[in-house]
C-alpha cells in the first residue's frame, strides 16, 4: 500500500478541523469564565495552557493520518495549500517573506488558534468579515509580506528538523530570486529550530542566510525545559486518547511523541542576526504575589523566562517578556503582534 493510500481524505482533515474549532471555542468560554474569579489566574492558565497543547497535538496528528512520526517536512501558503518550492511554485512569493515555524506536536494551524484574543483590539476589524485574525493575515495585510508555514516532524531532534529546513529554504531562495528578505518565526521548539538552521546554513556557505536578517523565537526554550516530561503527557494522552469516530472509522491517535534534549546555547558570541525573543508569564501585573512568584518560577508554563529571554546572547537582541499569557497564547496574540510588526518596521 502507497503512502497516498495513507493519507488522510481532504474532507477527513476539514472535519477534523472543524472539531478543534468547536472543541477550542466551548473550552476557551469556561477557561474565560474561571479567569475572571479572583485567585484562579494563575492556575487556569496552566490547566489551559496544557488542555490546548495536548488538544492541538491530538488533533494535528488526527489530521497527518494517526501518528505525527511520518509527516515529512513541506512548506504551505496561507491559504492551506502545499508550496513547491518550485519557480511556478514560489513565483507568488513577494520581496519580503514570513516562515512560519510550529513547536512540539502542532503544526501549521496551531497559528490560527487563539483567535478570540483579538476581541477589542486594534485589529479586531483589520481583515474582512469571515477572515480569521492571525499573524500571517495581518502581516500580509498591512506590511505587504508573503507567509510561508512549515511542517515537520516533531519526533525528530532539533538538529535534524534544521538541517532539513536549512535546504529546504536554500531550494526556496534559488526557486524564488525576486524574495530579498527572510524572516523566521519560531514557537517554542520551532525557535530552536529557526536559530540552528540558520547557523547551519550559514557555516556551510549556504546563500539564504543573507536574506533572514532577523529571527523571532516565541516561548523557546534556548537554556532547556522541562519538555521531556511534557512530551511524555502528550504522548501518554495521544495514545489512550480515542479521539472522534466519523463515518463509521474510530480513529484513535498512537503514542508517538518523542522529544529528544533541549538544544544548548552555542558560546553565547555576537549573532550575526537580529534576534528577537518572547517570553510569556502565567501572572499579570494585577496577580497577587504568590501569583507573581508562581510566574517567575513556571513562566509561560512549560518554558520558564530565563530560558526563553537568555539573558547570555548579545549583539542584536531584543527580548520581551508579555504577562498573563501561557504558552500556547504566545502563538496568536495582540500584544505579540505589536510587537512583531515594530520589530518588522510597522509605524505605531
């Protein structure tokens, strides 16, 4: 039987994909209504934040045909569809692009999540009706970027995933000459891996690097996390976690997760590169300071705040650190975007 024979049917996947919604949408109103109980901040975000990564993993590998291990990297465009990076393929592709890269167990539409958090913000009307607000709609709608977002195999080790996207995007920039500038944007594992690829292309001589003049790393774990416990309850949930049964077919997600040891920072030398780091914090500015404590000692929740700002890179970096988001709200948020379109040169 062929890999196609595999595949899961296109309407398969919209179903699946509609479910999450409706799922995320339901849970998001209760996780709403206990953040507004004085005390229970703190703690909601982290039963959240651990409910959405568990829901997201479940539901990416539901979508990729039961186990995340087989996914093979490949690049899509905004609008869902597979990119060649082909010259027929990429010739859409504008002067400025924008790659997207996922963390652990998700995949291209974890950046879609989260959409609710635009309520009464500045962009709350930026696309037409019917359009969901997320940071690649928004950069190509106000700053005239492409988007690109990748998939990959999550199972694998981070230098694995960067050297695959190391010639993934050299094919991408030889495919597509008219792009001039490159900008990587990573979550959680997903920064790790923009960070490595770079420097390894850039140490093998590899043309794309002079063209990603700025890398943004959201919630990633540069001086390690807790992660291998984490990936362990992801595994164990997406292997006893029998899912959805459609059209008769009970499909049931298989324990697949692997996370292999978090990438160590290099000499901590200057980076030949803008490097712009987000941290989230479980606390807000209002949390009482017990609430504060648990924020400086948890951060977003799976990566704590010195890991993600590493104080110990210089050169051109930025770091930022947002209150009173979780790990996974660092994907699609306001006050994330704000900052992102600055760093990109967006006027206020």
């Amino acid at each position: 039987m062929s890999k196609r024979d595999h595949a899961p049917l296109p309407g398969f996947q919209a179903t699946a994909a509609s479910v999450q919604d409706m799922h995320h949408a339901i849970a998001g109103q209760t996780f709403d209504s206990l953040l507004s109980v004085p005390g229970l901040a703190v703690p909601t975000r982290i039963v959240q934040g651990l409910h959405d990564a568990i829901a997201q993993g479940v539901y990416a590998a539901v979508r990729h045909g039961g186990s995340p291990l087989p996914v093979t990297m490949s690049c899509f465009a905004d609008d869902g569809v597979p990119l060649a990076l082909t010259a027929d393929g990429v010739a859409g592709l504008h002067r400025r692009v924008c790659v997207f890269i996922h963390g652990l167990a998700c995949d291209e539409r974890s950046w879609r999540l989260h959409a609710d958090a635009w309520k009464g913000s500045a962009w709350e009307h930026a696309l037409p009706a019917g359009e969901r607000l997320h940071y690649g709609a928004l950069l190509v709608e106000e700053m005239g970027f492409s988007t690109v977002y990748l998939r990959y195999n999550t199972g694998i080790s981070v230098a694995a995933n960067a050297a695959q996207l190391a010639g993934l995007l050299e094919q991408l920039v030889h495919a597509a000459p008219q792009v001039e500038e490159l900008v990587l944007i990573g979550h959680s594992m997903g920064g790790l891996v923009a960070r490595l690829a770079r420097e390894t292309a850039l140490a093998e001589g590899a043309a794309w690097p002079a063209r990603a003049n700025m890398v943004i790393c959201l919630g990633s774990p540069h001086q390690g996390a807790p992660l291998e416990p984490f990936g362990q309850m992801v595994a164990s949930a997406m292997g006893w976690w029998n899912v959805m049964q459609m059209g008769g077919v009970a499909t049931t997600v298989p324990a697949a997760v692997v996370v292999d040891a978090p990438l160590p920072s290099a000499a901590h030398s200057a980076l030949p590169v803008a490097l712009r780091l987000v941290s989230g914090s479980l606390s807000d500015e209002s949390a009482s300071m017990m609430g504060s404590l648990i924020g400086s000692v948890l951060g977003d929740g799976v990566v704590s705040g010195s890991s993600a700002g590493d104080a110990g890179w210089v050169g051109d970096v930025q770091r930022l650190e947002v209150a009173g988001l979780g790990h996974m709200a660092l994907l699609n948020h306001p006050r994330v975007y704000a900052a992102v379109r600055g760093w990109l040169g967006a006027g206020d």
